[in-house]
C-alpha cells in the first residue's frame, strides 16, 4: 500500500504527533521489542500527557481472576470529588494499546478526567497483555472487574457504563457480548450494562473498509500494525473462524438490538474510522440509540496526549457530558 501524504488532511497536533512518535525512519511496531514498546508508550503518555487533576481518592486494588482464585487482576478505583451520599454509577475503564501495551498509568490522567467530569466512579482495569496471555485471557479480566463491580455496597451496579480506546474498546464491547449470550441467572439481572463509550475501537477484526486503503498508512497506526497487534493477541495461525466470533469482532453478534445505548469517538484519519461508522449504522438499524463524534483531520491514540491536542480535553468533556445526560435520563425513568 502506498502512503498518501500525511498534510494533505491532517491537524497541526497530528502533523507534530506523527513526527514525534512515527518519523519516516521509525521501525515497524513488530520490529521493536515488546518491553521496549511497552517502555515507550508510558514514557510518552507520561510526557506528554498533561498534569494529572486530583481526584477524591484513588484506590489500587486486586480482584481475583475468573477460574482461578489464586490469581489476581490488578484495578485502579477512582473517586470523584463529589460527596457521596448514594451509590455512585460506575464506568468500568479497558485501556488501549493493542492487547500488547499500556496499563494502568498510560491512561491515569485520563481516568481521572473521567471521574471528575463524570460525577461517577471510574474503575481501570489492568488486564494481561499479549503475547503473554492470549485471547480470552484480557476479556476474562474484565467480567472479573466486572463482577467485583457488583458486590460492591457503595457501587451503584444498576448504572454501569464500559468504555475504552482502541483494543480496550474492543474488550469492553466483546464483554458486553459475553454479558448477554450468558444463560439466564449468570448474570444479576439488575447489574447489566446500561451504555458503552467505545474510543476509536476495533470492532471487525476482517480488516476491512475504506479507511484502511486510505489511512492505512503514513497516519500512525497502520494496516500493517493492526495485522501484528491481532496476531499477539490471537495468535499467528489464528483462523477466520475466531475473527469472526462475537466477542472478537463485537460488531458482528447477531442480536445488535441487545446491545447498549452506545458513544463512539471516531479519529477521521485513523484506519478503524470505517468499521465504527459502520457499527453505527448496524446499531441504529437495531433500534440503539447511538452518539457518534468524529474529529476531523485528527489520527488515533490522540485522547491520551493531552498535551499535544486539543481536541483529548474536548472528547472528555463529550464523553462526560453524555454520561451524566444518560445516566440521569435512566434515573429519571426508572431504569431500563
């Protein structure tokens, strides 16, 4: 594939992003060494990612991991400065990274904007990454956060939210999946998912669309790199047969019209942009309501950099703004 020029559409702080993190000269992700890549994303977003604002309290804690109690997935509680007199509504967070990077303090400072913007309380989850730990290992992760979530007393687990970038945006929308194919009783019927923020996600993982051919290199994350991260996080000789299963490619579960009021923030100059318009239009025609923003001439991961962009304070306050519109919507109805 050749590489359109990257100036002909992109944003200032993307035109400075890419020759900062993505020079002509900068290996291929699946030449640098995983820890180095690893190294590297939370130096970055520790740069460049602005002064961290302070929450009311922060709690690092340790949940134990489905099917085996005698290991632990590690979650960061954020607290809101609100004064808490009732059960707060809860946003269980997955970071981005590729299943192969990040953690809990690559997204800190976003976390933190969550929570304060929100009113409500922002549980990280810091599940394990590929090519240690493959597929369903991190989603496992998550339903475990996810359960923790509700036995919690001060939690209120009839107003969850899931959100994440990029493969946490995945992980988040193939737990919703797993949440509701589960048999009747599994699952509390009043702890559900009530909506998900899903932040340039990758929903298809058939690589297709007109973004790819368009933005599929030259933009930062690449075709090319999005190949390797499903190859760390599958594994190599994976086959079309889990590409295609739901809680990989959330966008193809055959019953959209269950899924969750949704929020989808889209990087127009991103490889991913096409398959979350089309899991837009796949929800709508299902009858969900669905938010979708779109930031022109901006090209993904750009919601962690504060710093570099403008436009990461601007979707926090998107994303919060619809959060407390929707959950106080649900309030007032009852419940849904």
């Amino acid at each position: 594939m050749s590489s359109p020029s990257p100036s002909s559409s992109l944003s200032a702080a993307s035109q400075a992003f890419l020759a900062q993190f993505f020079p002509p000269t900068a290996p291929l992700q699946r030449d640098i060494p995983i820890d180095l890549g690893r190294v590297n994303m939370e130096t970055a977003t520790r740069k460049f990612g602005g002064p961290l604002p302070s929450v009311r309290r922060i709690d690092n804690l340790s949940v134990p991991c489905l099917g085996d109690l005698s290991a632990d997935v590690k979650i960061r509680v954020y607290w809101p400065l609100v004064e808490q007199e009732k059960k707060l509504p809860v946003v269980l967070y997955a970071h981005g990274g590729g299943w192969v990077k990040g953690n809990l303090n690559t997204h800190d400072n976003l976390c933190r904007r969550l929570a304060i913007g929100s009113g409500q309380v922002v549980v990280a989850v810091d599940y394990r990454l590929s090519p240690e730990s493959r597929y369903p290992d991190a989603l496992d992760d998550l339903e475990a956060a996810f359960k923790w979530v509700g036995g919690q007393p001060t939690l209120d687990s009839t107003q969850v939210t899931v959100a994440g970038d990029s493969a946490g945006g995945n992980l988040v929308s193939a737990l919703v999946v797993r949440l509701l194919t589960k048999k009747d009783g599994e699952v509390k019927p009043d702890h559900q998912v009530k909506r998900q923020v899903l932040i340039y996600p990758i929903v298809d993982m058939r690589m297709e669309g007109e973004s790819y051919e368009k933005y599929g290199a030259g933009f930062g994350l690449s075709e090319v790199s999005i190949q390797y991260y499903i190859e760390m996080y599958l594994g190599r000789s994976y086959t079309d047969a889990l590409v295609t299963n739901p809680e990989v490619s959330p966008i193809l579960f055959g019953q959209p019209e269950m899924m969750p009021t949704t929020m989808i923030v889209t990087a127009e100059c991103d490889p991913l942009a096409s398959e979350a318009g089309a899991l837009r239009e796949r929800l709508e025609a299902a009858g969900v309501s669905v938010k979708h923003v779109v930031y022109p001439g901006i090209v993904h991961a750009y919601l962690t950099y504060f710093d570099l962009f403008p436009e990461s304070e601007i979707s926090v306050e998107e994303i919060v703004g619809w959060l407390k519109k929707e959950t106080l919507a649900v309030g007032v109805q009852g419940g849904v």
